[in-house]
C-alpha cells in the first residue's frame, strides 16, 4: 500500500508538472504513453503480428488528433485510418496464417491500435478543445483524469477492506460489487468538486449524468485490460509504476472515459 501511495503521488507530480508546461509537452508526453501502452498491449496478444504495422497506426490516429481542428476531419480521417489499418492488417493475416485462427488474429492486429492509438488519441482532442471553446480543453482534461482515478482508487480501497460480493470472477477475481460502488460514487463526488473548483459551467441534470458515465466508464475500462490480461494469463501488463504494474494497468480506464468525456462534452457545449 505504501509504494503505490508513493507511486501515485510521483506519478501525479509527473503529470502536473507536464501540464504545466503545456504545449509541445503534452503531445510528446502522449505520444511516448501512447508507444509505450502499445508495446504492452502487444505482450498481451496471444498471436504475434507485425509491431511496424502496429505502431504505424497508432502514430497516425495521434497524428489525425493533433492536425484535426475539429471533429468532422477527425472523423474523416479516423475513419479513412481505420479501413486502411483493417485492409492491411487483412492481408497480413492471410499471408502469414499458420495454422492459427485467422479471426482472432486479425481482432488483435485491428484491435491494439484502435485501443492504443485511436482511444487514447482523444486525450490530444480533449487537450486542444478541439470543436470546443479553445479555453477550456485543459479544464475537461483535468476533471477527466481526476474523476477516472477517483474512480479506480475509491473502488480498489472500498474493495479492498470491505468488498465481499465478486462481480466478474472469470475476469477478475478482486473486483467486487462493493468495490464497484465505492469507485462510482468517489468519481461522481470527485467530478462534482473538481468541476466546480475550475469553474466548468453545467446544469445539474448534466452533472450528475457527465460524472456518473465517467466514472462507469473507468470501470469498463478497468475490466477491458483485466479481460486482455487473463486471456494471456498475465497478472500485470508491465512493471511501469511500482505497486500499479505497467502503463496500462494505470490507464486502462482513461483509454474509456477519454473518448466517452469529449464526446459528452462536445455534445453538451455544440447543442
């Protein structure tokens, strides 16, 4: 418990002192987590496919992110990145199929990128206020992040000492009802208070929504990397952070609530 403490707070310094900064920071800070949640990822496929082809797509769904001015383009040419990343990922299972289901190979080849590249893309989306008032992109940002972790720190402390009822055994044998309860209300409260420390202006009906699909969204989340790494046997996806294992295993509910949270926002701030 200690080293995760201290983990936590060493990793929150990084991350303040980055957003601080701002800028050409962000982008290469995003970039770098985006690589590295990718190389983990990879460890967590049961069937080998070519890295090139992966981490080339991850870099051009983060290279649409940052040259997209709004969300239409992004649109476009997600979408345009997405076919061609399917087609070739297609013809890649296909030559080099070895006796391996052709199926599960390409949902791997096809799903890491989208899961690193695509969902974590949106953190740069978010950041820029793209197709939202330019000021307040980093205020989003941050009640993002701060709700996902309240999230995912309420429901592992509330597990952890009162959690008794498993909710997803076959998935992760530690994630509890209790837990599960602990997490959603920690990131509902923490996305009320930080929302309102910033100064993000929402309706109450909107704030209650807003918090409340966050914060279920983290847990979705968190259950996504759980599923990846039981089906490749693997406790942690990496040795990142001590006492949180690896990259993902720290942002496996933000590759969720990032996309969920711009997109309820920008349907909120363009309606």
């Amino acid at each position: 418990m200690k080293t995760r403490v201290i983990s936590a707070i060493c990793g929150g310094m990084v991350l303040g002192t980055v957003l601080y900064l701002g800028g050409i920071w962000v982008v290469i800070t995003c970039v770098l987590l985006s690589l590295m949640a990718t190389n983990e990822g990879l460890k967590l496929t049961p069937y080998t496919y070519s890295k090139i082809i992966t981490y080339t797509f991850v870099l051009l769904f983060l290279i649409s992110a940052i040259i997209s001015p709004d969300i239409t383009r992004f649109i476009y040419v997600s979408v345009l990145v997405i076919i061609s990343l399917i087609i070739i990922s297609s013809l890649y299972v296909v030559s080099n199929n070895k006796e391996k289901s052709p199926y599960k190979m390409l949902i791997y080849s096809v799903g890491i990128p989208l899961y690193t590249g695509f969902l974590f893309s949106h953190v740069l989306l978010i950041y820029q206020g793209t197709s939202l008032p330019t000021h307040i992109g980093l205020k989003l940002l941050l009640v993002t992040i701060a709700t996902t972790f309240a999230t995912d720190t309420g429901a592992y402390l509330i597990g952890t000492f009162f959690g008794k009822i498993k909710i997803a055994p076959t998935i992760s044998k530690n994630k509890t009802l209790e837990g599960s309860i602990g997490g959603f209300v920690s990131g509902v409260i923490i996305f009320v208070l930080t929302g309102s420390l910033i100064g993000i202006e929402l309706t109450i009906i909107q704030i209650i929504f807003t918090g409340a699909a966050i914060s279920l969204s983290a847990q979705l989340g968190d259950l996504l990397e759980s599923k990846l790494k039981r089906l490749s046997n693997t406790k942690e996806s990496g040795v990142f952070m001590p006492g949180h294992g690896g990259l993902l295993d720290r942002i496996d509910s933000l590759l969720v609530t990032l996309p969920i949270s711009y997109y309820i926002f920008w349907t909120i701030y363009l309606t």
